[in-house]
C-alpha cells in the first residue's frame, strides 16, 4: 500500500461537522516556503528549503487583533550547549546584519523569536523584499557553505495568509497592507464541537470467540502482505449494539496498515468496512485515510493514526476521530510535507481542531 497523504500543494476544502461553518483549512508550497492553515484560521508560515537546519517560521491567529509570533532556529532538535557564537548576532539580510533588541526579543545561543505583534509587523517588513538570511561567522567543520533561509516565495506565503484571513486591504495585512478599517477583519470561526463517547458494556468472551469466528472470512479475503498467522485481529466495544474489529493487514519499514470494520454485537454479527469520511478533502485526492499505526483507546473512543513520511518521523499525517454512536469523527488533524527535519515526530502543523462539548 502507498500512503495517499504525501499531496502538495494541498488546497483543503472544508464541510460541516456541527451547525456551524468553518474555515477551509490550507496547506500549501510556496517556493521555499510552507503555508499551513487550520480551519479556525490559524496559519503558519516556515521555510522549507534544505537550509542546513536554519529555519524562519511566522505564525499568526485569525481576528483583528490576531497574536502573531516570528522564531528563527538553527539545528532545532540540537544540543543548545555549544560553543559557538549565538546566532543572533550572526543574522545577515542582504548583506546588512539584522538587529534584535532583547527587550522585545526572546534570545538565546540557537533561537531567536517574540510575540510582540508589533515587533513581528515591522520584521516582516523589513524581509519581505530580501533574497536570503545567511548564518554568518565561522562554518562548522562539516559545512561548506553558510547556512541561509531563502525569501523566494515568501511574499506568496504572506498573501495567503491575509487571504486566508480575510485581511487584504487593511492595516492588519502582511503583504498587501491597505487603509481598509481593521474592524473589517473578521474573528475567527469558532471550533466544531467534540461529540460525546459513551462507554459500552465490556465485550464478553462469548462475543469475542463469535464476532471472530463469523468474520474469518472476511479477514482471509483480504489482499494483505501478511501470511494468516501474522494478521492480529483485535476487538473493542464502540456502543452496546457495536464493536471495532482491526486487523493487522500490511507492514512497511516504519508503518503498520491495519483493515477496519464496524461489527454488530448480536448474531448475525455483520462486518461494514470501516471508513473515515473526512469533513475537508484533498483537491488532488478524495481517497479515506487509511489506518496507518492505529490505535484505539477503548475509555475514550479515541482512534488515532499517525502516518510516518519516513521513519525519522519528521513528516507525515496523524489523526484522532471519536465515536459518537453512529460513526467515528474527525477531531484532531496535522500534516507535515516537509521532511526536513524541522518538525519533532508528531509535532506537525495542525490543519483540524475542535473543542469538548
């Protein structure tokens, strides 16, 4: 099986999962940069580009007066105890050395960032026309070249954002600033609500051995890479009436894809394949998710997947739904396309949010 999360430019388009309507969450290359934008209009911005670990990222929530941030990296996931220079006095735009007042700035050896919203206004100003940062000082022994983030796309990724935002024409706009009033910004759309898990009465070992023994069948008819012996079949309740039925179908060097079905608990145990209707889609790809490492946590109706890019696991997809008596639905959604390094294993960009009712 291949995973069908790897699409980019991913243009996300949302429906409804409550009464209310939401945002359509973005996720989107720009050139060197990666826009990400979750469906209560929180958007990031980063640089993407093999930068030899130095890495721009701006970040900004919907609303008029949207908390914004700017952090600058360099080797991220490193150790900060060195002995090099800090970066901060490093910084090159254009051949000019960038400053970084440290009452406005949070500094230290390898990250530089504020959330003053001011303070991020004018830096993004002030690099919005570069080229290129570059890591100035001396190179490290492995290096050949100075560590630089490029600025081509970023004014693309910037509009975006204010498109994404409704903030275009105001005072309020990253790249294409206005008089419009900033009133005219709208709040962010509010998050869909989490349903309810009821937890059911405890499978019972007469349901067990029969909702296994009238499903082999459809088990065995499945084109799995693992021979019969290999296919772990596991059983949890979902409500009174129904149960999850997973079984352990292919295995890659670092993903597990697993076969799900929604089982009756009462004879004559029919087996539905399981799938996970998505309330956006891809505009390159309108396939289900697969279950890919999943998992299901039987006191709170959480399943969970989470789709390694590689086995780094510093790109991928990951996913929560709940069951809500009748299906299971989508709460929590992150994607990362880049595999660069930046993002720790799970800690992707975040494009599906909701909230407990």
């Amino acid at each position: 099986m291949t995973p069908n999360w790897m699409a980019t430019p991913l243009l996300l388009l949302a429906t409804l999962l409550t009464g209310y309507a939401h945002a359509d969450p973005l996720q989107r290359i720009y050139n060197d940069w990666q826009v990400s934008c979750d469906n209560i209009n929180r958007c990031s911005a980063r640089s993407s580009q093999d930068s030899q670990g130095l890495v721009l990222q701006l970040t900004r929530d919907a609303g008029p007066e949207g908390k914004a941030s700017v952090s600058i990296d360099y080797q991220r996931n490193s150790d900060e105890q060195s002995t090099d220079p800090g970066i901060a006095n490093r910084l090159i735009l254009n051949g000019k050395a960038l400053t970084f007042n440290r009452r406005e700035w949070d500094v230290s050896k390898k990250h530089v960032t504020t959330t003053n919203r001011l303070v991020v206004d004018d830096f993004v100003n002030s690099i919005r026309d570069g080229k290129s940062i570059l890591l100035g000082g001396k190179l490290d022994a492995q290096q050949s070249t100075h560590p630089a983030i490029s600025l081509n796309g970023l004014k693309a990724a910037l509009l975006a954002i204010d498109q994404q935002q409704s903030r275009e024409g105001t005072k309020t706009a990253w790249a294409s600033r206005g008089n419009k009033a900033v009133s005219s910004v709208p709040a962010a759309p509010p998050k869909p609500i989490m349903p309810r898990f009821n937890e059911p009465h405890p499978l019972t070992e007469t349901e067990i051995s029969a909702i296994t023994q009238n499903n082999a069948t459809n088990v065995e008819n499945n084109d799995c890479s693992l021979d019969s012996a290999e296919r772990e079949v596991h059983l949890f309740a979902l409500s009174n009436d129904k149960a999850l039925m997973t079984v352990n179908c292919d295995m890659g060097a670092y993903n597990l894809y697993v076969l799900g079905y929604i089982v009756s608990r009462e004879a004559p145990y029919k087996a539905d394949n399981l799938v996970l209707n998505m309330p956006f889609k891809s505009a390159d790809d309108d396939q289900p998710p697969e279950l890919i490492n999943a998992d299901f946590d039987q006191k709170t109706g959480i399943l969970s997947t989470f789709d390694k890019g590689r086995g780094l696991g510093d790109c991928g997809v990951s996913t929560r739904w709940i069951f809500d008596g009748k299906v299971f639905r989508l709460t929590s959604y992150a994607s990362e396309p880049s595999c660069d390094g930046y993002s720790k294993s799970g800690q992707w960009p975040i494009l599906w949010t909701t909230k407990s009712s």
